[in-house]
C-alpha cells in the first residue's frame, strides 16, 4: 500500500505547529503579563493543530486495518501506550496514551461499523461531550478520532475544499473574537476546532509539491519528531522561560522544525522509517523490520501509511 502523501503533509504540518504550542505552554511564567507573542500563539495556534493530529490519527486506524488484523493493531496501540508512559516521565502533558487508549476504546469498537455517518455522528456527539460535559483540552480527543475515521469513510469530494474553508475560516474568526472579548470558553474551543479545520483545508488547497517535499517528511517521522521536540522543550525550559519578550519560543520551535525538516529528508533518504517509527514496527510485529534502504529503487518503493498522525 503507497503513502497517502497529502496525508503526510497534514501530518507534518501538525507536527510543527504543535512544536510552537508546545514550547509556549511550557514556558509560560505564572502571572507574568502577556505579551504580543503571548496573544498571537493564543488566538491564532492554540488548540488549532492536536485536533489535526487527532483525526489523523482516526483515518490512520483504518489505513492499518486495511492489511493488518485488530489483534497486531491493539499490539500497536498498547507499544504507542508505552512510549506514552516514557515520555510521561519527562515531559508532563504527554498526550500518547491518551491515543492509544481512546484508539481502543472508541476507535477499535467504531471500525465493525460500516459506513461513516454513524462515526461522524459519534464523533460529533463525542465534542460535544468532551466540550459541554469535561471542559474540552485533551477530552475532545474521542470525538476528533471517531470525526476522522467518519469523514475519512465517507470520503467527501475536493470541490468542497474551498467552501469548507470560508466557511471554518468565518465561524473560527467570529467565535475567536466572541471568546477574546467575553473570554467563554466554549467560544474559544469551538473557534479552535473551526481553526484546526481551516487550516487543514486551506494547506489542503496551497499543497503544491515544493511546500509538500519539505513537510512530508516530517509527517513520516512525527512519532519521532514530537517526541525529540518535547525533549528539546524540557532542556531549554529555563533558557526560553527566562525571556520576557517570548520571542524565544518563536526562535526554538523554527530552530526545531528547521532541524526536523532537514534531518527528517536525510533520515528517509536512507531508511524506511524514521527511528521510533522503526522501533514501534518490531516492537508491534515481534520481529526486526528491515529499515535500510539498500539501493536507488527503494527510494520509490510503496510503504504502509500507517505512521501515528
């Protein structure tokens, strides 16, 4: 089964800017006064990319179950839950087992249901869950998996690309100004939401394969990549929190991506899998994967897009 290369793109795309929301939440200073940074990364970052991350990560459930029964895939989800567990020992607000757990609690049950309107509407059913009942953050995870395994099934047409947008794009810039000026939370996370759709539609319509060639191969290695930016985070927290201005955030998530990027097109002109990808392969199927790309052909050659989202 070949990649999915829009798929990666989007993936990539997430993975950078949960870079940059990452290294601002982290960094934050109690009480300290918000700065220009502070309310850009606010209105126009925040809470906009995990729920990219998230419905990728639905659609990436399928893909896996296309060749691979439920058994090697809760394999999968249990070696992602562990990685969760070790990253949690240094970074706090891992999100990893959040995936694999909700993965086999909402995902594995959705996937005997044919069609996709019955998980689009528990998806739905799910945010409104996660927003009304939990407050939303990481409880809208459920909804945003069952979202994009439903629309993934139901697979709407592009012609609906640019009318999405405007209209995510409107209802995220109305309720952000609803949220910035009355402060209802509700207002901020369904503006989020609507963001994160925007913004997936319209890289969607500006994909061009120049901007593609450099973020697919971060979308390919974002096991990898998330979790040597968290790392990078807790190593410069003193260094980035120290900064008043906040531009210091800025300057290590383009440092990061920057390296990511380069360092990811190196890694996978090489091998196969990026190297926590590859790990998370023979930790799944029991077995050493063969990773090194042995000649020019293997360059093309058709891998599974099932990498986490």
């Amino acid at each position: 089964m070949t990649r999915i290369r829009e798929l990666d793109a989007l993936r990539g795309f997430a993975v950078c800017g949960i870079m940059l929301v990452n290294t601002w939440q982290h960094t934050r200073v109690p009480n300290a006064p918000a700065t220009s940074v502070d309310l850009v990364v606010d209105q126009l970052f925040q809470s906009r990319f995990y729920p990219i991350f998230s419905a990728l990560f639905g659609i990436s459930f399928l893909l896996f179950l296309r060749g691979n029964s439920r058994w090697a895939l809760l394999s999968r989800l249990f070696w992602l839950y562990c990685f969760g567990l070790a990253q949690g020992l240094f970074y706090e607000g891992e999100v990893l087992t959040d995936y694999a757990l909700w993965g086999a609690v909402a995902l594995l049950p959705a996937s005997f249901i044919p069609g996709g309107w019955v998980q689009l509407a528990l998806g739905v059913a799910g945010l409104a869950w996660g927003l009304l009942a939990k407050g939303g953050g990481s409880w809208l995870i459920p909804g945003l998996l069952l979202v994009g395994m439903g629309l993934w099934r139901l697979n709407p047409p592009r012609s609906l690309l640019l009318p999405g947008f405007a209209a995510s794009a409107l209802v995220s810039a109305l309720l952000g100004y609803v949220a910035f000026t009355t402060g209802d939370w509700n207002a901020y996370s369904v503006a989020a939401l609507a963001g994160a759709l925007a913004y997936s539609l319209g890289l969607l319509l500006v994909l061009r394969p120049g901007l593609s060639a450099v973020l697919e191969p971060l979308g390919r290695m974002a096991l990898t990549n998330y979790v040597t930016g968290t790392a990078l985070i807790v190593l410069t927290l003193p260094l980035v929190s120290a900064d008043p201005t906040r531009w210091a955030v800025v300057g290590l998530a383009a440092v990061t991506i920057a390296a990511q990027a380069l360092g990811s097109r190196w890694w996978l002109a090489r091998y196969r899998y990026g190297p926590l990808e590859w790990v998370w392969r023979c930790l799944t199927w029991f077995r050493r994967v063969p990773n090194r790309l042995e000649s020019g052909r293997d360059h093309h050659r058709p891998v599974s897009d099932s990498g986490l989202p």
